[in-house]
C-alpha cells in the first residue's frame, strides 16, 4: 500500500494522516516506548519510502539506537536503496548522520557481543579492514568494524570531527 504525500492533487486526509502519524511516532518516543516506535517508524516508512516526506529515516535511526536494534538498524541501511531504488549504485551510508549512526550501531553490537562471547579489539585491525574494504558496506559486512567506519566518516566528513569534538567538550 502506498499513499500519496507529496504531489498537488494528493487527497488532503492523507497529508492529515500522515502529520497524526508523525506526532503519535513522537509521543511514543518521549513515553520511552522506543521500539513500538522503531515498528511506527517502519509502517510509515513503507507509506512512501521513496520520497520519505516526513523524515522517518531520521525517525528510525534515533528509535533503533535507542531501542538497541543495532542489528536491524545496520540490516536496513544495507538493503534499503537496493529494494527503493535497484537501478542506482548509491547507498544510504553517503549521508554523514546515516554513516555516523551505522558506526555507533556496528561498535555498540560489537560490545554487546563482546560482553556475551569475550574478545579483543584493535585499531590496526580496523586499519586494515578499512584500506581493504571496496566500499562502505564491505564494513558493514565486517563483523568487527565499527572503529573503520568511524575512521570512514571522519575522512568523508572532516567537519563532523570538529562538532563531535565541541559536543564532548560540553
């Protein structure tokens, strides 16, 4: 089912639909309920994922981080512009905020695993993934590759080092 959100001659309850969505999404969230809506999220999204008018994506990820989806956040990330738009090569890890947030998700998933199973990490094991990785989903395919896709979005996005290092000051 797909519903018109963005063209002129859209029917008007679905722009009202869409607005009440969007604020039941946002209500959840500051009642705690994370991942009811994470699952919101994914509903509205399937509406109109070509266009995302509303900015669900931004939705998502926050809900995914904070509902600790780490798995499903970096499965998304991976599939979504292969089944929105097969014909392009892009990815959604061009975005700074989507590369930043899959780099938190693949590092967090890594501790969780890490605390369950034990083990070890290094940066000259991320080095290395990073310099033999073909493009930026060979690190999500890694299973310990969080360090390399942050060292990934400081080298794309220099800039994002600068704010992250006035956030952690504060």
């Amino acid at each position: 089912m797909r519903l018109d959100f963005h063209s002129e001659n859209q029917e008007p309850l679905n722009r009202v639909f869409a607005e009440c969505l969007q604020k039941y999404i946002d209500i959840l969230g500051r009642k705690g309920c994370n991942k009811t809506a994470l699952e919101f999220c994914k509903f509205f999204l399937c509406l109109d994922p070509a266009h995302d008018p509303y900015g669900v994506l931004l939705r998502m990820e926050f809900y995914a981080m904070r509902a600790k989806e780490y798995t499903y956040w970096l499965d998304f990330v991976r599939r979504f512009t292969y089944e929105v738009y097969p014909k392009t090569t892009t990815t959604l890890l061009l975005f700074p905020n989507i590369l930043l947030s899959s780099a938190i998700a693949k590092k967090l998933q890594a501790e969780e695993l890490k605390k369950t199973i034990g083990g070890n990490e290094n940066m000259e094991k991320a080095y290395k993934a990073l310099l033999e990785s073909q493009s930026l989903e060979d690190l999500l395919d890694c299973d310990d590759c969080g360090e390399a896709l942050f060292m990934a979005c400081l080298i794309l996005y220099p800039q994002s080092v600068k704010k992250l290092v006035e956030k952690a000051a504060k």
